[in-house]
C-alpha cells in the first residue's frame, strides 16, 4: 500500500483492530510519535544539516520557538495578512515579548530566544527580523530570527530540496514551542516527532487574517484530510468524528480526523 495521506485515525474506526491497537497506542495521541521515531532516521548528509544548524543558531538560546508557515494563496508573497496573523498569535499568547516602539534602549534582560522560521519565501522571517532588530522589547529580552531556507516554490523532484525540508522539519520539532499552518503536512510531521501541541495558525479566508489568529490543539497527532463518511453495516453516511472518543475532527479541517487521548 502507498499513499500520501496519513491514514491511521480510520484505522481506530474498525471494530477488529480496536484491541491490538489499544495493546500497541496505549497514549493514542503518540501514535505519529512513536512511530516517527522508531521509522524515520535522517542519512548522514541531512544530519549534518541539522546539527550544523542547530548547534550555530539555536543551542545557546534559553528558549526555542518554532514558526512553520506555508500559504496557499496564489500570487507573490509576502502577505500582510499572513504577517499581521503570525504577530497576533505570538503576542497574544504570550509566545514573544511586544516590542517598544516608544524607547530606544531598555535594559537587556539575561534571556534569549531563537526564532526558528521555516517557509518557501524569506520575505516573512525578514520583516519580523527587522521588527525586533529596529525595537527593543518590552522585556529587554533578545530575540533572534533564522531561516536555513526560502526555495520560493515546492520542488519535490529536487533531492537537495527534500533534504533540505527534511532538515527543516526536524529542526521545528527540536523547538520548544511551535506555531503551524493549518493544512500543512511539514508542521504535522514536525510536531508529531518533537512531541509538542503547537499553536496552529488558522486558514485565512478573503486574504483577512482570522480573529482569534491561533488556537492550541487537541494533541500532537496529525490530521488525516481525507476521511471516510460512510458506514458500511448501515450503509449510510456518518459523522466519523463522533464514533468513538478518541477520533475527532481536526482543528484546522473541519471533515478530517485525528486522534486524541480521551482521559
């Protein structure tokens, strides 16, 4: 079997599987997690991408965070819209210190954060890089940004690209707190293997950044978009988030599926 969707919730809609799996999941939210990581082990050269990386920009920080954004408008980026969504996430959850844009100088305080941001265009990362370069913030704390890639466009035939995506979602999931897209399949991967509940940034709709920009998510497992709707012994239509209390519909796509503890 081959597939490009991550099938496993409607695995726990089948009455036969139900107790293995139970055996197998006990957490049923670290299903992703579990097995990303016994799985998925970087080759040598994207290894070498990642703690090259890490151990430049990222490891001295006293904390981590990570920016996963992919847009799905069409057209030339940045959007302003994509922008001023990102800053209201952070700053109303309390992610990133607001800037003063009154002082030019407020005593520095002893902690440092390392932004993470991943994304096809580097027009995002520079625009908040200047933002916290130009201003002091409100906590004196200092905030450094870093992209390890802006390839522009998706280019999936491309070995090096993959590598360097690889990299990427791997280094997300070596962050402390994450922001992800919503939809997007890199972030799932990223917080499944780091084991984090990220703040996902919802689906803008009419170009208008959403109000709240941001939720938490149930848990770490990643949604499966396309679900199945149809009860085969009744042969009818269901609502297959509602069959058993550890498969709901995602946050971010209101028809798929993830899993969830149920405690």
């Amino acid at each position: 079997m081959k597939t490009d969707n991550y099938f496993v919730p409607s695995l726990f809609l089948i009455p036969t599987f139900e107790q293995q799996l139970s055996n197998l999941f006990p957490r049923k939210e670290a299903v992703f997690h579990l097995l990303g990581r016994y799985i998925f082990h970087p080759t040598n050269p994207v290894w070498g991408l990642i703690t090259r990386y890490y151990q430049a920009y990222l490891a001295k920080a006293d904390e981590r965070i990570g920016i996963q954004i992919r847009v799905f408008d069409t057209g030339t980026g940045p959007f302003q819209h994509v922008l001023d969504q990102i800053i209201a996430c952070t700053l109303k959850e309390n992610l990133l210190p607001d800037i003063s844009t009154e002082k030019p100088i407020i005593n520095q305080s002893q902690k440092s954060k390392a932004v993470l941001v991943t994304s096809l265009s580097g027009g995002y990362f520079e625009r908040l890089r200047d933002m916290y370069w130009e201003h002091p913030t409100v906590t004196g704390e200092v905030i450094g940004f870093y992209q390890p890639s802006h390839e522009e466009y998706q280019q999936t035939e491309k070995q090096f690209h993959n590598r360097k995506a690889w990299a990427e979602m791997y280094l997300l999931s070596l962050t402390d707190v994450l922001i992800t897209s919503s939809w997007s399949t890199f972030g799932y991967v990223a917080q499944s293997l780091g084991g984090l509940k990220p703040w996902i940034l919802y689906k803008p709709e009419n170009r208008t950044a959403p109000d709240p920009p941001c939720g938490r998510v149930m848990s770490m497992e990643p949604c499966f978009h396309a679900p199945p709707f149809y009860d085969c012994k009744a042969k009818r239509g269901i609502d297959t988030g509602a069959v058993v209390p550890h498969v709901r519909h995602c946050e971010d796509m209101s028809w798929g599926l993830k899993l969830v503890d149920n405690e």
